[in-house]
C-alpha cells in the first residue's frame, strides 16, 4: 500500500500513514523536536486527523534526528512570559490555568483516550512534557541512547501534562516521586527494568522496529483493539465490578462484529486472519 501524507500547514509536524499506521513525527531536530506554538497546535490537529481516518489501526509518535522531544522550549517561558507585553498583557492566574488545562486536554488527555492503540517510538531524550507524551501512549519502544527526564524541578516547575499520573502508574509511587524530585535521568536500561519502556533495541534498530511492531498491531482486529484499549484505561481507575460489566459488553459486542467470525474461521482453518475492521 502506498504512504499518503496528512497535510498540516507546516513542517515542524509530519504525518505519514502507510500499511494502516499512521507515524506522527515532531521534526524540529535543531531544537531537539521542542514543543511550541506551531508544532503543538498542529500536534493536536494530527491526533484528531488520524482517529477520524478509518485506514488509521495504530499510531506511532516519534521524533526527528535524535531527540524524541526535549518538552516546552524554554525560551517561551521565564520572565518575558510571566510579565506579559504592551502587545499580549500577562493573564489572571486563573485564566491561565483554563488555558493549561484545555491544552493537557487536547493532547495528553486525547492520546491516552485516542481510540487506536499508540506507541511511542524514542530514538533519544524525551524531557518534560516530552515525557509526559511518551508516557501517555501505550506503548514505549526506545533506542539504547533514549532516557526520560522530567526536568520541572530544574526549572522551578511542579510538571504538567499528566505525567506525574503516568509514571504514577507504570512504577509506584515512591519511585515516581524519587524521579520527578530529583529530575534526574532515567536512562534505557532502567527505564525498561522498571516497566516504563516495553523494549530496547539498537539506535539502527529502532524504525525497523517501530515499523514491525505497529504493523503487527494493525493487523489485528481494529474494534476488538479499541475495546481493549478502553479495559485496560479503565482498570486503572474502577472497581473491579465495573471493569467486569464492561468487559462483558464490549466482548458481547466484538462478538458480534465480521471480524469475530473472520477470526474463528481463520482459526478453524489454521490460516491468518485477515481484520476488516467491522
């Protein structure tokens, strides 16, 4: 199947999809693929594109050259942006929490949500709220030169977009508070042994990888992933009696879809099935 490009008014994000996977990259390699006004925007608008785009069955996000994302670009923050300009007067603290709030929304939030299975692809570091988007897809695949650090408390931040409940989550809470109190680096082999990456492989192994990895996900079924995706996120916040009602409807309702069938009968025939998506 041939790549097609989604067209998102600007270079500093690249939106691929080929084979059913859809690979968003953040391309400022001159600043180690840094968060800002453009990229972030378009990095949102890419999210919404491929959850809508019904080839789209899972999702790598990675960055260009060397970095997977190096967080805010710290030249946007600091003093120029806590006084405010003549142009753009600083905002009540409040409005600027509305406004931090619906940017963690709309891209963290979405990413964890986003109803195909993501996978996080780090060929190097991925600092502050860098990390924070690693960590919110489902999956976390890295060179052996990648390491996690979170850098807020360097910078006299607390952290943002979600990762404190991320890393909560992947390693407990004592060892989350250690990492994020210290800033320190978490590098690949500490980062796999505790759980947060899935695998490590060789910097010149990593997009061969990447790409068998999301192809063998994209083959599978796509309703029955999506559901999955939604018991999993859900396990980590409901009783285990909700999980259970839910795991019962969404089965009930993969059951019911062509691609079931088609899986019992590629079973039955001891071939492989080939997902429809219906």
């Amino acid at each position: 199947m041939s790549a097609r490009t989604i067209d998102l008014g600007t270079d500093e994000l690249l939106c691929a999809i080929a084979n059913h996977v859809a690979t968003i990259t953040l391309n400022r390699p001159e600043k180690r693929n840094a968060l800002g006004d453009t990229l972030t925007p378009a990095l949102r608008e890419a999210l919404l594109r491929v959850e809508a785009d019904p080839d789209v069955r899972a999702v790598i996000v990675t960055g260009a050259g060397t970095a997977f994302c190096a967080g805010g670009d710290v030249t946007g923050l600091g003093r120029p942006f806590n006084e405010g300009t003549a142009e753009a007067p600083r905002r009540s603290a409040d409005d600027a929490i509305r406004g931090l709030q619906h940017k963690q929304d709309t891209l963290t939030l979405r990413l964890y949500h986003l109803a195909k299975p993501t996978i996080a692809v780090l060929p190097g570091p991925a600092a502050g709220a860098g990390m924070s988007i690693a960590l919110a897809c489902d999956i976390r695949l890295a060179a052996e030169r990648a390491f996690l650090a979170p850098g807020f408390v360097n910078i006299g931040l607390s952290g943002d977009y979600g990762g404190s409940w991320f890393l909560t989550r992947l390693v407990g809470p004592g060892r989350a508070k250690e990492i994020y109190f210290t800033g320190r680096r978490v590098h690949a082999a500490e980062a796999l042994a505790l759980g947060v990456f899935n695998e490590v492989v060789p910097d010149a192994e990593l997009a061969a990888r990447a790409r068998e990895l999301a192809g063998a996900i994209a083959a599978g079924p796509p309703v029955a992933l999506r559901y999955m995706k939604e018991n999993f996120n859900r396990a980590g916040v409901a009783d285990l009696k909700t999980c259970l009602d839910m795991e019962a409807d969404r089965t009930i309702r993969s059951a019911r879809t062509e691609d079931h069938l088609e899986g019992v009968d590629a079973f039955m025939a001891k071939r492989k099935p080939n997902f429809a998506g219906r």
